[in-house]
C-alpha cells in the first residue's frame, strides 16, 4: 500500500496561554484513552455471568 499523502500542509502553532490553559483543564500525563467506557464488558457488569468465588479455582 502507498501511503496516503496530503495535498494540504497545516501548521499550527500554539501559544503559551493556550497551552497553559490546556493544562489546566487536563493535567499533563493525564491518560484519558479508556476503550471500555462506552462498552464495558458484560462479563465484568452483569452478576449473573461471573462465576461465584466458591466455584473459581483460585477461591
């Protein structure tokens, strides 16, 4: 596969009040990435689906 190319170059610049105030907001090393918000497992919701601990192998 060819690697899709821009025909547009965009830089953009931003200043140290915009910056500070991203920071603000969100402090900096803050990870907000989290791939099960939206969905969360059904497996780890429902009660109903874990297995009771007398019955786990480590229990």
């Amino acid at each position: 596969m060819k690697p899709i190319r821009s025909r547009h170059c965009v830089t953009l610049t931003l200043d140290d009040a915009t910056l500070d105030r991203i920071d603000e907001i969100v402090p900096p090393g803050t990870n907000r990435y989290e791939p099960n918000a939206a969905f969360p497992p059904r497996s780890l919701t429902e009660p109903a689906r874990r297995r009771p601990l007398s019955e786990r192998a480590a229990a």
